[in-house]
C-alpha cells in the first residue's frame, strides 16, 4: 500500500480476517461476505494436512481436514476458493510455510486461468520456516532444502510478480512460544538475514536488483496486552531493519529500506475463563501497532473474542471487523504525524530494545546464523526456557491476567447463555466429503500428466534448478498437495526438529508447592516400586507443541521421567512408544479441534497392545460437551487453558496414577 507524505491522513491499512474452514467452497462464501462488510483483504487460513503437505486421505490427516482452515488439495480446490472474486483486485495474504511455493503456483495458475496480469498480483506468502521449526511446527523438510525453496520463490517472484511479498519473515509465533521482545526482534532479523544472504548467494537475482527483493520482504508480527512496550518494539523492528539493509545489504533507496508488516493480536493471550474480558485485550493490542505513525501495521487482522473457545463465528469475526473500521474511520488517529517523536521515555524503551537485539543477533551470527541455530537447538530451548519463566510469573501472581489469576468472580456470560452457540463447530461429514471429492478428482485427471509433471519436479530437485516452473506445471497437470511434497520429501527428505525440552532451564519455583508434589512423585515412585514415567503426545497434525513442551518440563522438574518425541505422531506410534517406554500415565496435547477422533484412536490402541490399564489425560481447546465425550470414552481427566496451574496439574497427574494402581 502506498505511503503518503506527512502532510496528508494516513491511509488506513489493509483490514483482514484470518479465516477458511471446511471447505474451498464454504470458505469462498465467508470470504464473499467479508468482503462486502468492508474487509480490504483477504487472509487465508488453510487447514493442517494442506499447510504439512498431505491430502485429507492420509493417515495423518484423520480429524484434521477443513478444522483449523480450509483444504486445498488441487487446482480445482483454489479455482472454488476464489469463485466470483476478482483476483487481478485482490490482496491476498496466504498463511502457509512449508508448502507455500506450492500454494502459491496454484494461485498463480487460477489467476491466469481468471484473465489476470500476474505481474499486477498482489498478496503475500508467510513462508517463514525457521519460525516453524522454533513455534508453530508446519515444517516439512530440513532446513537447507526449505531455504532453497524460499529462495527459488524470491527470485521467482521478483521477476515475474513484482508485486508479491514471497515471504513473511514471522515473529508471531515466536511470541507465543515465549519469546521476549528483544528475542522475537533478533530471531526474526536473523531469519531474514538468512533468507537475504541465500537469495544473493543463489545467484538467481542479479546485485543492482537486491533492492527490489528487500523491498518485497515484508514481517508478520505479533502485539501482545503491553501495549506501550509493544509500542517500542516495532519502533525498534523499523530502525533495526533500515539499518541491517543499509550496511550489511548496501541498499541506498530508503523507500526500499522500509519496515513493511502486517500483524494478528495475541490469539493465544486469549483467555478462555471470562472470554469477553478477550475484547478490550484484542482494542489495546490493535493500539500497539497503530498509534506510532512511523512504525504503524500496513496489515492488520484482529482474533475473535471466543478464540479460547474454538472456532469463531462470521458474526464474531465481523466483530473483530468493526474493531479496526472504528478505530481508523471515527477517531483521528490517522491525521497526525507520529505522536511519539521526541519521547524520552519512548526513545530510551527503543534503545533498550535496540542493544539487546543487537547482543542476540550477533549471538546466533557467530553460531552461523538462523539455520546453525535452530539445528543446534539454541533458539528452542531459549525459547522454551523463556516461556517457563513467563509461566512462573504468572503462577506466582507477579503477572496478572483479569478473570485467570486475579479477579476470578463472575456473573453469567449472556454470550455464553445456555442453548446459545458460542462457536462454530465443523460437520464430521467434511472430511469424508474431502476424501470422496480427492478421489474423484484423481481419476478424471490425466493421470499420465500428472506423473510426468512429478518426474520433472522430482529431476529438477536434484540439480540448481529453480523449482517454481516445475511446480507450476504441477499445478496445471492437476497434481495433489500431497502428491507435490511427496515428491520433495525423496529427494530432500523429512525432518524432526530439537523439542528445546532436554536443553531448557527451569522457570523457578511458583511458591512451595512444587516441593510437595516432587514428594508425592517420589513417594509413589517407592510405593510402585520404580521412577514414574510420564509420555507426552502429540497426536496428528497440530503442531502448536507450547503447552506439551511446558508440561514436559515441569514433569522433569518435578521428578517424573519425560518421554517428549516432538509433534506429528500417529496414534499407533503413541501407542508403540508408551509399551515400550513402560509409562505409567500417556498425556495427549491437542490444540487443532480433532481431539474427538485422535484420543479415542489412543485409548483403543493401548487396550489393545495389552495396556488398557495405562490412563491418558488430555490437554487443550476442548468444549465441556467433548471433554464429557472423551471422559465417557475412558480419558481419565481433560485439561483446558482454564488450567493454567502447571503444578496443580502435576499434582492431578499423580493422583490419576495413584488411582491407577489402587493406591
């Protein structure tokens, strides 16, 4: 979006909702209606097995199509997906990492079939990896192929959709996964320095073009409650950049310089306990990123106050809506220059910021940088260790989050009334509706096409070849998603990143009630006659791993022994991994909605390898209707985020156990 000068109103920023579900063709109706409320773009949220390249038939995908976001297995999916809207007008910001050169062809290919000048396309791909090995867990490949296709994008993009912003670089999620201002500044400044020194290493773009690729690179950040702090931290992101492009890149253009991202509030500092207390968090945070002029968000999209809850619905992201459009066409907000010019309280935050950013990207550069750091397990587990600390605070009252921690008492919600439907629930009939329309799609294509579009793909892989038109073909050919990374996955292989879990240091004692159950865990220990063993599961796609990391170390901490394998497991995996481990108690981490058909795959699985005994306790977004659902499946307890006590939890594990052996 253009800049105007400082004399005129600042133009408001693209308004978004992050949203898809269920299927290309409801999704392409919710966006239609956004549309005509106000909403100036588009941002499309794709459901896991899409975003972690698999088709809705794989083994892996069982409860996770269309819950989280849209499926998008093909051609024909994005052709639906974009029905009746005009994608030369579009401005299109696609939340996907690992499969993004992919979504992006099929985006390409339909905006061709539409008629559209691709060079005039407009929109963004996140395809931010190294966030995903630290946070979210989308990744699919190890980090060197991964950057090769984040570079084939760059130059493919700057030559051919000059428009487009290849890569998101994104510090969203490092937030959630505990980073602190200065470690999300520094972490995301060292992605882009990996992916910027890649592209000009590649030799796929020529030197005097540089400046066009610093130009497309654009950030995806988040804006937590603290909102002056906040504040401060995208002023210090804007300095930083100009300066990291300026010297280190030679970049002489300061339009190019530019600090250009969009932002999502704080979804997971939403609170399930109280939940309208969610929308005077999500107003502040949306201040955070608007009030300073010259660091303001040319992109926001605002989470719904029922988040916590599970899927919003198109009333409650219209909500959410209406929160931007009041602020930026009733107040005067866009009519002055920056309000904070001239703050010595503001400056000195920034410099604050500023120096400690600096520390830590030279921290991780004289480890190699981004890659060396994340295959290390550096950033992991500093992450990890920085949201334990977080944690502790909060357990011992030092922070205070209104309706969880402190001011608990409550009148009945009439948002939440009895008989009203608080969120929106996806029809189990979908994913059986997705598998029947994949295997449709699959036998009226040609088929021959398709094979050689995945032999050229494949080829191309093993050389230089910049992959962009080998998947373009793909796409045109009518190759599935699954089919697509399937054919990386020989040639590049698959990849586990570093839990960060063995590596992180201990968030401190939240008063002496972990010394208690540390007894209790010894004590039933000696009463069994061996160290409890505790396995925490990830079943499926989901990959926010935060709450599994931070309940496996507080089980470390407590005296349990831990087996933590990651994200992404297949039940039956689960299954052999807790026989073989011996534990005494199977604790699952679902945050994705497929918890009613994973957890139960748990339960029966264990009976039956002979160890029905062994109890499972659930963890995550789980309505009270399915928590009694998994209880009367034999699910032993169901945590939700209303259990923010991790010691108390502790404490119940314990109990199940002792249970468990008649104790």
């Amino acid at each position: 979006m253009p800049y105007p000068s400082d004399r005129d109103r600042d133009r408001p920023w693209v308004m978004r909702t992050y949203a898809g579900h269920s299927s290309a063709a409801a999704s392409n109706a919710l966006y239609r209606r956004n549309l005509a409320k106000g909403q100036t773009g588009l941002s499309v949220a794709f459901d896991l097995p899409t975003q972690t390249g698999y088709d809705s038939d794989h083994e892996l995908a069982r409860g996770e199509v269309g819950k989280v976001g849209v499926p998008i297995a093909h051609i024909g999916d994005m052709r639906q997906l974009f029905d009746q809207i005009p994608m030369a007008d579009a401005n299109t910001s696609m939340t996907i990492n690992a499969t993004a050169m992919w979504l992006l062809a099929l985006y390409v290919s339909v905006a061709r079939e539409d008629g559209a000048d691709v060079a005039k396309l407009a929109g963004t791909t996140q395809n931010d990896i190294i966030k995903e090995y630290l946070s979210r867990g989308t990744y699919v490949f190890p980090p060197g192929p991964s950057l090769r296709l984040i570079t084939d994008m760059v130059a493919w993009t700057v030559a051919n959709v000059p428009k487009w912003n290849p890569i998101n670089v994104c510090s969203y999620h490092l937030q959630e996964a505990g980073a602190t201002p200065v470690q999300e500044i520094a972490y995301a400044m060292c992605t882009a320095i990996a992916v910027l020194d890649a592209v000009r290493d590649s030799g796929q773009v020529p030197p005097d073009r540089m400046g066009d690729v610093v130009a497309r690179i654009s950030f995806f950040v988040n804006a937590g409650v603290r909102f002056v702090e906040e504040m401060c931290k995208m002023r210090a992101f804007a300095a930083l950049w100009d300066e990291i492009t300026r010297d280190r890149y030679g970049i002489e253009d300061p339009k190019q310089r530019r600090f250009r991202y969009g932002v999502q509030v704080n979804s997971l500092g939403l609170t399930e306990a109280q939940p309208e207390n969610n929308v005077q968090r999500i107003v502040l945070e949306m201040l955070a990123v608007s009030l300073s002029r010259d660091a303001r968000a040319r992109a926001i999209q605002l989470p719904a106050w029922n988040e916590a809850l599970g899927l919003p619905r198109p009333w409650d992201q219209q909500w959410a809506l209406r929160m931007q459009q009041v602020l930026a066409y009733e107040t005067d907000l866009l009519e002055y220059e920056d309000i904070f010019d001239g703050s010595h309280v503001v400056q000195a935050k920034v410099d604050e910021l500023l120096a400690g950013a600096r520390d830590e990207i030279d921290r991780v550069q004289a480890m190699g940088g981004a890659v060396a750091a994340v295959e290390s397990g550096y950033m992991k587990s500093s992450l990890v260790s920085s949201l334990a600390e977080r944690r502790r605070r909060l357990e011992a009252g030092e922070d205070v989050i209104v309706g969880v921690n402190k001011f608990d008492t409550s009148e009945p919600s009439p948002l939440q009334a009895e008989g009203a439907k608080a969120i929106e629930t996806i029809d189990p009939a979908v994913e059986k509706q997705a598998v029947e329309a994949l295997q449709r799609w699959r036998a009226s294509r040609d088929n021959a096409a398709a094979e050689a579009s995945l032999v050229a793909l494949r080829d191309a892989a093993k050389t230089d070849e910049n992959l962009m038109e080998a998947s373009l073909a793909c796409a045109q050919a009518g190759v599935t998603t699954g089919e697509w990374a399937a054919a990386l996955r020989e040639a590049f292989g698959e990849y586990r990143a570093p839990t960060g879990v063995s590596g992180a240091a201990a968030g401190g004692e939240a008063g002496s009630a972990i010394s208690a159950v540390r007894e209790r865990v010894r004590e039933t220990g000696r009463e069994i006659g061996e160290r409890l063993r505790v396995l925490v599961g990830k079943p499926g796609l989901d990959g926010h791993s935060n709450g599994a990391e931070q309940i496996a170390v507080r089980a470390r901490d407590v005296g349990f022994e831990v087996i933590y394998q990651g994200i992404r497991l297949t039940p039956a995996q689960i299954v052999a991994a807790a026989v073989q481990e011996d534990v005494h108690i199977v604790g699952l981490s679902v945050l994705s909605g497929s918890h009613l058909e994973v957890v139960p795959a748990v339960v029966e699985g264990l009976r039956a390898a002979g160890a029905g005994d062994v109890p499972v306790i659930v963890g995550g977004i789980i309505p009270p209707d399915d928590a009694a659902a998994l209880a009367a499946q034999g699910v032993a307890r169901v945590f939700t985020p209303k259990d923010y006590e991790l010691t108390q939890i502790m404490d119940e594990i314990v109990t199940v156990i002792r249970q468990a052996h008649g104790l």
